[in-house]
C-alpha cells in the first residue's frame, strides 16, 4: 500500500464540550465532527427509534399511485415481475419485496439480470420476454430510472413499470406508471440517501399498510410492526451499496442487524454457519453479526454469485424456506467466493507484473488489462490497485464487443469527467466522480491508454499522490478502557459517513511481537506506554512489519478499539491500521 500521510483532527471546540458535561470527551469529539454539537441532536443520533427515525412511506408522492396498482394486480391475479440488480444492493430489494408480495398472494415473477450477458438495468429484450410471459405490472429494484426507452418499450406491450431505484438521474425521466426515487426533480420524500433496498422497504411499508385494510384474512399473520422482519434485507443493501449511514438508513441498519442476530431466515443462518458465526450443533453462543460482518462476510459472497454464475443464486438463498435448500445455495455462494477470491489472486498478480513492467507505478494513471479476465471481477482488481499505488486505476477485460472495464479513482481524479473528455474511444460507458464502468471499443485499447495517461498527467503533475489516513483523536495507552469502548459502541453501526474511529498513540515502545495465522500474514504486537501501560495489537496482513521490528523500537500506532473474544472471556484489543517509526 501506498506511504499514507497521517492528519489528526482538532478536538471540538471548548463551547462544545461545555455542552456536552458527563459524557466521554472522545465521544463528544466525534459528534462534533459528524456536525453534531447539542445533545439532543446526538441522542437522536446515537439511539435513533424506529418510530421516530423513520418517515412515512406515503411521503414519496408517487407511492400512492404504485400501491394502488400493486393492489389491483393482486386482486385481479395479474403477474407481477420483480426486475432486480445482479449485486447485494439488487438482489436483497428483490427478495425482500418477493417475500411480501409472496404472503400477500400475488402472482409473481422475477428477473435478476446475467451481469455479462445482460449487463446493468433493463435491456429491451428483457421487457418483450416478460411481456410474452404475461406481466402486466413490473417493479424495478435499484435500478430502471435511466431505462427511458425500455420502459417506454414496456409500455407500448401493455407494462405497467413501478420504479425503486437511487441513482443519479439521466437527462429525461421515464415515463413510469410510478417513480419512487428519492432524487427526482421535485419529489418531496425528506430522507435522500437510501440504499436501493431501502426504497424497496418504503413501497413494502406502504403496500403492507394498504393491505392490511383491503386484505385482513392475507394479513392475520402480520400484525402491525411485521413489516420489521424485512429490515435484514434492507441493512444488507444499504450496507452492500456504500450509503451513508446516516438520517434514515442509519435507524434501518440499526434494527435491521437486530433482525439478522434473530438468525430466523433458513437462508442467512445456513451462511453465517458458514462463515463460523453460528455453530452448527449449538454449542457455542453465536457471535455478533454487526455491520462489518455485513461488509466483509455477506455481501461479498451475495456478489460472487452475480459476478461468478447468476445472482438468481444468492436470491434463492435470502428467500430459501427449508434448511435443505438452505443449506444447498449457502454452500453455492461459499464456493463461488473462493472461486471469486482465486480468480481475483491471479489477475492481481498479472496486473502488478503489468504496472511493474511498464514502470506504471512512475506514471499518473494505472491502465491494466486482460484478455481473459472477468467482467465481473475487474472492478475489484481496480480498487486493489488503485489502494496499493494510489494511483486512477482502470482494468479491463476483452469480450466480443470491445474491452469491458471499471475504473476506481482517487479524491483528486474525477473518473467521469476523464471519460467525457475521450467518448468517442467507448461503446458506452457511465458511473460517478470515484468509480465507472466502461466498454472501449476492440481497437482502441492502446489509444485508451495514451489518451488517459496523458490526461491523467495535465491534472496530477504538479499533485502529491499521497493517501491520507485521517485519525480521530491521539490517546494515551492509560486512557485505552472499557470505558471509552463503551463510549464508541453507541456509534455502531459504523460505515458511510460514520466511519470506525480511528486513533493515535505516539511515542509508544516495542514490547513483544510475533505473527499469528496462515503463513505468518498478521502482527501480534504488545506495546507500552510512557507510563507503563501495556495493550495488546493484531494487525491484519501486516506480518511482514515482524522483519522491521525490535524489542525497544519507539512507534506511533495508529488504531481501531475492539475486543478479543477467547475461552468465555473478552478484552480489549488494539487493531492496527497503520505503523511508522517515532520521530521525535
């Protein structure tokens, strides 16, 4: 990984802290540079209530009008499709809308698209297929408001299309029989920062309500508050899909990772089996599923079914109703992670030898290419290399209708604005300031690299490429306890927009070290303070930092509070993010 420049942020100002008396002045460092600087306001933060932190679904203007029609289509027995996304976000807004329509009676369909064959949103192949399967009303999940054409399509085939989706708006709407989007031009919903997932969980909200008026014997089994059970898919998407976890999503995450430690869906149980968060035979007390679980356990094996076979196969999980089939796609996404994680391996080692070869490194610009690499998984190799050189990073992969990649940027590079600055090398392509898909056409790969590097230099000659790590506070060993653990746990979920706090301990002494772990990849660490104080450090895949240290050596640590859980006890632990020698 690229050499990291530290910034420790200033404390909250002292008319602050005044406010704040009683409470851990870490804690009230932390409010402060979320943009919080009363103490209501970070009750209602820290503690949001369900009640309270989430807004009525009927506030989206056109949610009416899309309940409306769902209700007579379930009256009328017509066929409902749910159109989904390939990826976490997609996939759980789809099953959690199926698992409702499916206990309302509806007749449903799902389509989940083939990310190399079909490729991101609807594609009009898709509609004339369910229009010729008999769908009258199709429902989009986290996706569908840049389809103007196919839904356009849709409709001339006799498709009502009800859209949820959140990303950014294209120059012309479609013309929808309902948009439920938090961003269209005008809407009034107050919460702009939902997941895919979450909108799906407002229009569950609202036709839940509904049909508890219209349908009491369909709805007996689900009295008021069921509709809670659905959280866990809407934690997962917004988790999976980088929103901030804040206003609105931050209470879904919330009480959604309550319903996942429930453990209740065949499907969720059968992977955190798995992932050696439940024991099978129930001997052991199962360990806290919390939002980096969410990010580094589930998701990527919901993803490595889309990106490895079919996303059909991490739907038939999240709505699997018997341990069987439970257990069967469980193991099918386990393995597909492997599969993932192996394939992954070896184009990183292709694409280092590449940006080592070529001097790349030297460059402004990382371009890296494969003619066998998966579509699906060039996106990962990016952000890898992207991480370690600190450099734009571009990865592609040769397919019949040019080269399919993904970019991964860095604060001082906007991926879009470098693209719009060549279109005429791309078959198509789109994305944000950070990150973007792309195909370039079968000639012009060498010329893609010209170009982009050249662009790439006009804005980042005169730039320090350095990463910064930003910390939170700098913290005596002495102060390292229970206490201030306790103060940083009423922050969880971490994520988005509310990032793991991160610390600094200066002028800290080697005690002991060793390495733990297949091959040796992590750092065991003890190191004691000025007043004697000792903590204990894992860093995760720094094994190699045992090679440059010594008993006696003087650091600074940069690090995360957890706890070690081992034989029925805990304690606290340091996680290391970063080390460097102390400079006095």
């Amino acid at each position: 990984m690229a050499e990291r420049r530290w910034q420790v942020a200033d404390p909250a100002p002292s008319e602050v802290r005044e406010r704040f008396a009683g409470w851990h002045p870490v804690a009230v460092d932390l409010l402060y540079r979320r943009g919080i600087a009363a103490p209501e306001a970070a009750e209602t933060f820290l503690d949001p209530q369900y009640a309270t932190a989430l807004h009525d679904p009927f506030l989206f203007r056109d949610m009416q009008k899309a309940v409306d029609r769902l209700m007579r289509a379930i009256e009328k027995r017509e066929t409902v499709t749910i159109h989904g996304d390939y990826d976490a976000d997609g996939v759980d807004a789809s099953a959690l809308l199926y698992i409702l329509l499916k206990k309302l009676g509806a007749v449903i369909d799902v389509f989940l698209p083939h990310r190399e064959d079909d490729g991101y949103g609807i594609i009009t192949r898709t509609v004339e297929m369910l229009a010729a399967r008999g769908t009258t009303v199709m429902i989009t999940c986290d996706c569908g408001i840049a389809n103007r054409a196919e839904i356009a399509r849709g409709n001339e085939l006799g498709i009502d299309t009800i859209i949820t989706d959140h990303h950014a708006m294209p120059a012309e709407l479609p013309e929808a029989h309902a948009t439920i989007h938090p961003l269209v031009p005008g809407e009034t919903y107050p919460d702009k920062g939902l997941a895919g997932g979450g909108v799906a969980f407002k229009l569950a909200c609202a036709l839940l309500s509904e049909a508890r008026k219209k349908f009491p014997e369909r709805t007996a089994d689900m009295p008021l508050g069921w509709e809670k059970w659905l959280l866990e898919f809407a934690a997962i998407s917004s988790i999976g899909d980088v929103v901030p976890l804040l206003g609105e999503t931050r209470a879904i995450v919330k009480y959604g990772l309550v319903v996942l430690n429930k453990h209740r869906r065949p499907g969720m149980r059968k992977l955190l089996e798995l992932t050696g968060h439940i024991d099978k035979l129930g001997l052991m007390k199962p360990k806290i599923v919390d939002s980096e679980t969410v990010a580094f356990q589930i998701c990527p094996r919901i993803n490595a079914a889309g990106r490895m076979h079919h996303a059909e196969d991490a739907f038939r999980l999240l709505t699997a109703e018997d341990d069987d089939e439970a257990t069967t796609f469980a193991q099918r996404l386990q393995d597909l992670n492997k599969d993932r994680q192996k394939a992954v391996e070896r184009m990183m080692l292709e694409a280092r030898r590449q940006v080592v070869d070529e001097r790349q490194d030297e460059r402004h610009a990382i371009v890296v290419a494969g003619e066998d690499w998966p579509a699906g998984l060039v996106g990962l190799v990016a952000g890898r290399i992207a991480e370690q050189f600190y450099r734009p990073t571009f990865a592609l992969g040769k397919k019949e209708t040019g080269w399919v990649g993904s970019g991964r940027g860095i604060p001082e590079f906007d991926m879009m604005t470098a693209l719009n600055a060549m279109p005429e090398l791309f078959v198509k392509y789109g994305g944000h300031p950070q990150a973007c898909g792309f195909t370039v056409k079968p000639e012009m790969l060498p010329m893609f690299r010209e170009r982009m590097s050249a662009h790439a230099t006009s804005l980042l000659a005169q730039a320090e490429l350095l990463p910064t790590l930003h910390l939170d506070a700098q913290v005596r060993l002495a102060d390292i306890g229970w206490e201030l653990h306790e103060a940083l746990e009423r922050f969880q979920p971490f994520g988005e927009k509310n990032p793991e706090p991160r610390f600094l301990a200066r002028r800290v002494t080697v005690d002991s070290f060793g390495v733990v772990g297949k091959d040796g990849g992590h750092l065991r660490l003890s190191v004691r303070g000025e007043d004697g104080t000792v903590r204990r450090t894992i860093g995760f895949r720094m094994g190699e930092w045992a090679t440059r240290l010594k008993s006696g050596d003087t650091i600074d640590v940069a690090f995360t509070l957890g706890t070690n859980e081992w034989n029925g006890k805990s304690e606290l632990q340091l996680k290391i993010v970063d080390l460097r020698p102390h400079v006095p």
